[in-house]
C-alpha cells in the first residue's frame, strides 16, 4: 500500500475527494462547535502547510486527514489552556500578530469508518510529530477526544483518563495510540469545546426529545447536554484530555489503531 502525506499547500486538488469524510467521522453535534466552526474552514487559506491528508497512490483515494495548528506554549501544564476552542483562537490570534510559534497542536485526525482497520491513526501522529519537527517545534501537543469517553458519558473526565488495563496501558484506545507512540498524558480538560443551539436543534442532532429542562445523556456525547426549554437553548462542553508529544528526536515506533481527534 503506498500511503503518502500530502499537505493541502503542495495539491489542495486531493480535497474534491474527500466529500462528506467529516460528516463519516464525527456525529452531528460535533460538527457545530461555537468557536471551532468559527476558524475550521480557514485553517486552509491560513495554514495550508499544516493541514494534510493520508493519501492512497495506487487506488488514487484519500484514507483520512488531519488538522494541526502552530501554536506558543511557554512548555507548563497551565500554559496549554482550556483545550480546542482556546488553541484554535490563539493559533490565529498569534499568526495574525505576526507572533512566533513554539509547538505545534493537533487539531483532529479523521479517519472514516471504511479505513479504521487500516492502522491509519498511527500513522497520521508519525506525520504530526514529523512535521513539527520540520519546523522545528519542540512539541507536538494536542485535546484529544477519547475514543470511548462517550460510552461513560457521566464518569468526569478526570478519572476515565485516569483508567487503565490489567497490563497498565491506557483504557482508552486513542489515549493508548498516543501513550505508546511516546506521547505523555496530561492534565484533564473538562471544558473543551463548546457546543450551543435551540432545542430543536439539539433534537434534530440526537434524534431525541428532551421533554423538559434538564442534563440528558445522548447517543455519542462525552458528557450531558444541558437543556433549558424556557431559554430554547441546549449547552454541552465536551472534555478532552491534554497529551504531549516530544518531537525533538526520531522515534521508531509501530502505529497504533484508533480513530478520532
């Protein structure tokens, strides 16, 4: 299988054929962020160089794609902030300052169903970390969303991250790619991205009725969803996890998989 990375600046011509991959890997809630959806369709036009797909040569198809932002962290736990929606913010509010980056954030690795035995989620962190290292960042961090959380939607995020298998290894999958690929596992972030919209809305995302006001778990949420019928407004907060990557030498590790940001 010749699998290569393409950046969207070196043949931004791959993208026609991603289609709906987005709408594939994420369920529909999560395709609204409040801050995300702000920024997510400029990370092209701004950060050509640090979006990229993992490309199929010989079937001519594109297997998944990937998301990173440069970013500055000061290298402390309490320099890497509240999770997405505050590094995609800084990412741009710092690139439109003219600032200098210092890490390099991961933003999603979206890998659709079809392509999730394929052993691709490794692969996409090998490109990451290499490509920060290209740019000679010290660190690749990222929120990560775990793949799992969302079958414990009322354990805190604290403490699922917190789980692990009888060999020690990470409960999660995705936290256990990242965890065998060198990355270390930080600190909890239990308000990552915000998520608003009408109860309607809402509904239509989950395929659900929320009868009265209240927290509700829904199908493929990492936590409960808030609905306040008098307001007409449902908030959610999905949590992630904080996990860094050191890039400042060449490892050589075997892929992981696992799907998801």
């Amino acid at each position: 299988m010749a699998v290569v990375a393409v950046r969207f600046s070196d043949d931004p011509r791959l993208w026609e054929h991603i289609g709906s991959l987005s709408a594939e890997v994420w369920p529909e809630y999560n395709l609204h962020g409040d801050v995300l959806n702000q920024f997510w369709s400029r990370l092209y036009e701004v950060f050509p160089d640090y979006q990229f797909v993992l490309y199929d040569e010989e079937a001519d198809e594109v297997l998944a794609e990937a998301h990173t932002i440069p970013v500055a962290w000061d290298g402390t736990v309490e320099g890497l902030g509240p999770g997405i929606d505050a590094s995609i913010r800084a990412g741009f509010e710092l690139h439109a300052k003219g600032g200098s980056a210092s890490a390099l954030c991961a933003l999603a690795a979206e890998i659709p169903p079809q392509n999730r035995d394929r052993r691709l989620a490794g692969v996409i962190l090998q490109h990451m970390t290499a490509m920060a290292r290209s740019a000679e960042f010290g660190r690749l961090i990222a929120p990560v969303r775990p793949n799992w959380k969302d079958r414990y939607p009322l354990t805190p995020i604290g403490r699922y991250t917190a789980w692990v298998r009888e060999d020690g290894q990470p409960f999660d999958p995705w936290l256990r790619v990242h965890k065998r690929m060198g990355g270390e596992i930080s600190v909890p972030i239990p308000e990552s991205m915000r998520i608003t919209g009408t109860v309607a809305e809402w509904e239509a995302w989950t395929a659900m009725s929320f009868p009265e006001s209240g927290e509700y778990v829904f199908p493929a949420g990492l936590a409960t969803v808030r609905i306040d019928r008098e307001a007409d407004v449902g908030s959610y907060w999905e949590p992630n996890v904080w996990i860094i990557h050191s890039v400042s030498a060449t490892r050589d590790r075997q892929p992981g998989d696992a799907p998801s940001r």
